[in-house]
C-alpha cells in the first residue's frame, strides 16, 4: 500500500544502459529520522499522516523502497577543477521521478546511499555534518529566492564512516527538477554516439523545454536557454555572497539550479577573492571567479553539442563560439540591474557602474561586512558599527541618496524594492558550524531553530538579529570541505 502518496513515472530510466546502471540502495543498520521537511513535502503532495516516524526512517534510508521506484546510479563525466574524469553517482541513487498534484516532475534522490558501479573505490556513504550542510544551505537558498536543488530529509544510518575520524553516517533525500548537468552531455559526447547525444538533447527539452521542441536547430536554443539560465544563477549567488565552492562542470546543472553543496559558504567581509574551500588552493573558484567560469562551463556544454549544431564541424564552431560569447554582456547587464536593485535604483544612469564598484571598493578596502552593509542602507542597523561613520562612506552616501532622487523615487519604493532582494540573514558560516557541532552530539534543537531562522531572511524578526552579527574577528581562515 503506498501510505505517503508517492506518485512515479520514471523516464531516465526507460533511456538506454548507456546513461545509468539499475541498482538498489544498500541497506542500513539502524535508520533514525533527524529532520523531515513537512513544508516540501506538502509541495510534493506526500501524505506522512499514515506512517510512523520508524516508517519514514526506513523509506528515506532506502530500507524499504517506494511504490513505483526505480532506483539507478546515473553515468556522467565532469573537468574537475579543470582535468577531466569519467564519473558517475558514486554515492547517490536516483529512486525515481515523482510527479505532484500540479503535475510537475521532480527527481527524488538518495546521496549517502552505499556503493554503486561509479563508487571508484569510495564507500558510497556520507557523515551526518555534510548531509545537514546540505539540508541547512539548500533550503536557505531556496527561501533566498534562488533556484536549487531542496533537501526533503535527513537519515541517521546508524553506522560510522571512516574518514579522517570516525564519523555518523547519514543519508540526505535531495530532490530536484532534474540531475542533468553538464557533465551528463560530457560522458555522452566522449562515447562519439550522435544517436545518444541526440536522445539526451531531445529528453532535456521534453523534460524541461518544450517551448523549443519545435526549433530549427534544437541544439543551439538549448544552449541559448542554458546560458541565460546560468547567467541568473550565477547573478544570484552575487547578489547574496555565496560562493558554490566547486563549480566543477559535473555540478552545473541543466535545470539551472544549485546543486551540490559540499564545501561552500557565504561571504562575511567583502572581498572578491574570498575562498573557503580546502581544495580550491589558486581560487579558481572563488567570489569573484565563478562568472567566469560559468562561462568555461558552458563553453565545454557547447563543445558536446558540436555534431548537432551544424554538419560542418567549422560552421559548428563558430556558431558555438558566436553564442558563448553574448555571455559577457548578458551577464554585465543582468549583474548591473541587479546592484541597481540591491541599492534600490529605478532606471539607468550613466554614473550608475561607478557608484556602484565605488561602494564595492570601499567595501573591500575596510573589511566591511557584505549583507550587513546592505542592511545599514535600508535603515535595518541593527548593529552600531562605526565604520559607517567613515568619511569616504559618508560621502558615497550622498552621491546614492542624489542618484535615488532620479525617477520619482520615493523612500517607500526604494525601499520595498531593496528589502525584496537583501536579505536580512543568510547562513552565517560560524552559525552553521555551531549548530553542526550540536548535531554531531545528538542535539538538534540549534539545527532547528536555526533553520526556520532561515526561512523568513527578508523579515525582521526578534529571533534572527542573534543570527545577522558576522562571525567574531579571528585570525584563523575558515574553510570548508568537499564532505565525500
């Protein structure tokens, strides 16, 4: 009987074996349920009123699979910091596709599910802290107003893994509108099969772009799409000072979604060059960075498609370059209307560029915190920082308040305008390590507390001024880290 109203229809697994490997999750000793997300799941129309907490910790371990699942490791390949690897699932498990009452499509995937044919030696199993990191970040952004993957629940296996110390394991259910990324068109496009490549173009557009279903050449609209796509993620993530951390091209996705969290972080104190991953040692992944290499991403996106956008490969060529190239103004303009946004300018000005890197370059140059800079201007000062009292600030200060004076703008609407896209707290790096070090010791309640902190970053409210302070002044560099 299906209890929680699960509701199946499994198209990448009806693709050939050339995409993905039929595999179940490997059972665990002792599932324990540590958060349910009940908000997510009434969006997915799953009932948990007919089932015990023990049930849900036995479906969301993979013990007990669901009704209609198909369960398969998915084939991909992905530049890893910019070298090339054939890879694959080798710690998730795609259960199936989940259809809602609004008749939208969703992956529903199992990441810390034990081994599969794409494990490369690896045991296939997550620790509890990367798996809640996941849970806490993906559903930040997802109250940020940001497309990405979301987190439905988190299982404590009951089991240790090994890394370097022994660790809880824990299994994250991760769903998303699909787990098609740019490496997925790699691993395709290195097997030389134009017949694959052609069944994964047409099942990305029936899957997610149908408008172009009837295109000329299906394969440059589908980068055109993708680019834009890309182009307001990425935005996105300016805007709000998080830095993915591993923009491999295995962890872009087509959907245009965040996906994979494993060691980013937000920025505290602005500096383009921040990094907090442990691997990223040259910052190619750093603030700054990650227009850029949204851009090489697409780039090696574009590359696979080759054989379909033209018979004749040079004509191929150029085309895909022509088309990669209207990235950078695309991505100018989407940037600069943004900053206009976030300092609540309406129409254009000519001046509006250098008012805008004036305040970044003040910004970076006395360590002032991003978000909370941001706060101060919306009048949101919840915090008596005298660097605001800067001469230089001041001065930048009265050149914005002159710019918001253009085009009839008056304090109410600029400040609506603001308040929609500052968000008021975002996950502070230190908080979430807090919290995860409660976790580790069986107390969730921070981890609680802290996430429905997160749920409302745009509204001030008494419970999260505690969460807007930036982590205390500390000469120790925080990092962050992959979690596999």
């Amino acid at each position: 009987m299906n209890k929680i109203n699960w509701n199946f229809n499994n198209t990448y697994f009806s693709l050939s074996s050339s995409f993905k490997e039929n595999i179940n999750p490997v059972p665990v000793k002792n599932p324990e349920l540590v958060l349910i997300n009940k908000t997510l799941a009434s969006e997915l129309n799953l009932n948990f009123s007919k089932v015990t907490e023990k049930e849900l910790s036995e479906v969301f371990s993979g013990n007990s699979l669901p009704n209609g699942s198909n369960p398969i490791a998915q084939a991909y390949a992905g530049h890893q910091f910019g070298h090339f690897t054939m890879l694959g699932d080798g710690r998730a498990i795609l259960m199936g596709e989940h259809i809602s009452k609004n008749n939208e499509r969703f992956d529903i995937q199992f990441k810390g599910s034990g081994q599969t044919p794409f494990s490369r030696n690896g045991d296939g199993r997550a620790a509890l802290g990367p798996m809640l990191r996941e849970y806490i970040i993906s559903e930040a952004m997802h109250s940020l107003n940001i497309p990405t993957t979301r987190s439905l629940a988190v299982v404590k296996t009951g089991e240790d893994v090994v890394r370097e110390s022994i660790l809880q394991g824990a299994i994250l259910t991760r769903v998303a509108s699909s787990h098609l990324r740019v490496g997925t068109f790699q691993y395709v496009a290195m097997r030389k099969n134009e017949s694959e490549l052609k069944t994964l173009v047409d099942y990305t557009i029936e899957r997610h772009y149908p408008n172009i279903k009837k295109s000329k050449n299906k394969a440059v609209d589908l980068l055109k799409v993708l680019i834009e796509l890309q182009i307001d993620l990425v935005v996105n993530w300016m805007r709000v000072g998080f830095i993915h951390g591993v923009m491999n091209t295995d962890n872009m996705s087509i959907s245009g979604e965040t996906i994979d969290y494993g060691p980013c972080a937000f920025m505290d104190t602005y500096d383009p060059k921040t990094v907090f991953s442990s691997i990223d040692e040259f910052g190619r992944y750093a603030y700054f960075n990650q227009p850029s290499i949204t851009k090489w991403n697409l780039a090696r996106f574009a590359e696979c498609l080759i054989p379909l956008i033209d018979p004749k490969k040079e004509k191929a060529i150029e085309i895909a370059t022509e088309t990669i190239n209207s990235f950078d103004k695309s991505y100018e303009t989407k940037w600069i209307n943004m900053m206009r946004d976030k300092l609540g300018l309406f129409g254009q000005d000519s001046k509006d560029q250098v008012l805008i890197i004036d305040l970044l370059t003040w910004m970076h140059k006395n360590k002032a915190d991003y978000t909370n800079t941001f706060c101060f201007l919306m009048d949101e000062n919840f915090q008596h920082n005298k660097i605001y009292n800067n001469e230089n600030f001041l001065i930048w200060k009265k050149r914005w308040k002159e710019r918001l004076k253009l085009n009839n703008s008056t304090p109410e609407k600029y400040l609506s305008l603001m308040k929609s896209v500052n968000p008021l707290v975002i996950p502070r790096n230190h908080k979430v390590e807090e919290v995860l070090e409660y976790a580790n010791n069986n107390d969730f309640s921070p981890l609680k507390k802290l996430i429905n902190v997160l749920e409302k970053p745009y509204e001030k409210t008494k419970e999260n001024i505690d969460y807007q302070y930036p982590a205390p002044v500390s000469d120790k560099k925080y990092k962050t880290f992959c979690g596999t």
